[in-house]
C-alpha cells in the first residue's frame, strides 16, 4: 500500500526525474512533431479565495485506500494553485461515473475503458492491441501533451486533466498448454461487463465468455469459475492471483492491451492552462513512473511466464486488427486515434505490414 501511495502522489505531483525508456523520436502528425513542450510554465494561482471543486475518488478500499489517500496528498498540493478539492470516495467505478456525469462532482478517476463514455478519442488510448509496450505509450502521450492536442482531448463540457499509466494486460490461465489460439476454444474466459472488445474476441476463437467487473475478476479465477483472465502484472500479488494459477497455471507472455486510467474534469471549472500544465508534466515523468510500476510487479516468479509461439503471435495481432477496425465502424472505437497509434506503432517499427496499407 505504501508503495502504490507513493507512485500515485509521485505521478500527481510530478516529484520524480525522468527515466530510462528509449526514445524514438516525436511523432509527426501531418508533416509536424508533437511533444509534450519542455518550458512550460506552471500556472500561477488564481487570485482571490481557492475555488471549492469536488473530487470523486473512486478507489476499491474507498477512503481507506491507497488512491484516495494519494488525493488527500494531491489536494494539499494543488491548493497552491487556488483549487480546494472535496475528495468523496467511491468503491464502485460505475456509480462514481455516473456521479460526475449527473454533475455531483467536478473531477473524477476512471479506468480509460470507462472513461471512453465520456470522450471517445481519449478513450481509444487503450483499444485492444494498438499499444505493444511501454515505448509506444510514451510516444502516443507525449503527442496528446502537445497543446495541438488539447481540442481533441475535450468534448461537451468534460476533458482529459491526466493519463495515468497502469501497465500491460496480460493472459493468466489456470492450464499453461493453453498457449495457442485452437486451444482457447470452450474455455471460460472473463470478459469485462462493460466493454465489448474481449467479448468479441473470446467469441471469434470460440471461448465461452463469462462478464466480470474488476472487483470480482480475480475471485472468479482463484476460485475456478473462469479459466482465463487478462490483468496487469500489479494485481498478482494484492489479488493473490498465484492462487487461480496454482498447480499447473501460467501467464502469456504477449500483452493483450497497455491498460491506463484518466482524471476527468468538467473543463469550465478549471482554468484551460492548469489542465495543460499537468498533462504535459505527467507525460514528461513516464519514465520515472513506469520504474516505480516495475518494482511494483518484479515479484511475479520466472516460472509462470508461458512463450506464445510465433505463428500464434502474429494471429493474435491480425485477430486484435481486424477486432480494432470492426469496432471503428460500429461506432465504439475513434478512428483519429487508431490512426495516431498505428503512426506511433510504424514510428517504433516501419518495418510493420500495416505501415503500407493503413487499414487504420
């Protein structure tokens, strides 16, 4: 718990120094590069009283969690700025959803696959597939920290204030000889309730998806109700994830998605250049963030970690492809940012097929 207080004040406050993930260049979009800018000044605080704002806090413990006392801490240092928040603590994501939207609070913490209900550009940051690693994400956030980018990172009265980094979403599976795809099929396989990109997928090879949210997930694998799931390597330990993979179980070593959650605003009650200011901060301490997210899961034992073979791999990759581009025409996925992250895949590897055809 210490920890995980540590990285969320740390990323919210931009105390870290910048890391170790390679660079690559910045993105071009349209013959020019977006970045975060380097020289941008922080806001200075609003003159007259602080602006009294409330903070819907969603954090599994509620406020006795790990993130609702990482805003308590957040909530001293912002007041520097003139905003006073109210943090109010919820345990159920949905209900703190529907609060900020109904309007009962001003800002709100939210998994981006929850978050593309209020802003689905922002919100397809996490479609299936679109973010192979670490590298890629740094990219595609440093061109959303552009100031180019902030017009798309609004829509109606809501906008992006943050990016916060989660980490890679991998497949746990109670029987390690399900590595490859014909030997998924009529396994049961957890689906997130409210997000139908794995419901589709788990179909197309056959499995039997079984919907879950994220507090009933691991009980479900642990206890054998489902033979698959996909989560980040942080939640094997808190969510004794070693338990559902116990005896003959193991983790894929093929990343299904980069999972990352957003801090949303209602932009009116918010000066424009604080919301600015911290999407670019955060975007130029990924690096540190993502060490801290390394110690967080470097107890994982070697002896889980199961290979996909090859041939496996690249149907994997076409499968989550053609899943992307289905999803783009049924409306559920943004095309703009499907191809902001096919630029960003082909400005790691020109080598990729789909850096000639853009089919996204």
């Amino acid at each position: 718990m210490k920890i995980t207080r540590v990285f969320t004040r740390a990323l919210l406050l931009a105390t870290l120094a910048a890391g170790l993930t390679p660079a690559v260049g910045a993105l071009e979009i349209a013959g020019k590069e977006y970045k975060a800018p380097t020289d941008l000044a922080a806001p200075k605080p609003l003159a007259g009283p602080p602006l009294k704002r409330k903070f819907c806090v969603w954090d599994i413990a509620g406020s006795n969690g790990p993130i609702y006392s990482a805003m308590q801490d957040l909530r001293i240092g912002i007041l520097r700025f003139g905003i006073d928040f109210e943090l109010v603590a919820y345990t159920n994501e949905r209900i703190a959803s529907e609060d900020f939207k109904a309007g009962r609070c001003d800002a709100v913490n939210l998994m981006t696959l929850r978050a593309r209900n209020f802003i689905k550009y922002a919100g397809t940051l996490d479609a299936i597939g679109s973010v192979p690693d670490q590298a890629h994400l740094k990219l595609a956030l440093e061109a959303l920290a552009d100031p180019r980018s902030a017009p798309k990172l609004r829509s109606g009265p809501y906008e992006v204030a943050a990016f916060l980094p989660i980490g890679p979403a991998y497949i746990f599976t109670n029987d390690r000889k399900v590595t490859s795809i014909a030997r998924a099929a009529g396994k049961r396989i957890a689906v997130l309730d409210d997000d139908p990109t794995m419901a589709k997928m788990v179909a197309g090879i056959g499995g039997a998806p079984v919907p879950v949210n994220i507090t009933n997930f691991a009980g479900k694998f642990n206890n054998g109700t489902v033979d698959i799931i996909a989560a980040p390597l942080a939640a094997y330990r808190p969510f004794e994830l070693y338990k559902g993979l116990e005896p003959n179980g193991g983790i894929v070593r093929f990343p299904l998605v980069f999972l990352t959650a957003q801090v949303l605003v209602r932009s009116d009650k918010f000066p424009p250049e604080m919301l600015q200011y911290s999407r670019s901060l955060i975007s130029r301490h990924f690096d540190a963030t993502m060490e801290i997210l390394h110690a967080m899961t470097g107890d994982v034992p070697e002896k889980y970690w199961v290979e996909l073979p090859k041939t496996d791999t690249l149907r994997y990759e076409l499968m989550m492809r053609e899943a992307r581009v289905q999803l783009r025409e049924e409306g559920y996925y943004d095309g703009e940012m499907l191809t902001l992250l096919r630029k960003v895949r082909c400005k790691v590897n020109p080598n990729r097929g789909e850096c000639t055809d853009k089919a996204e």
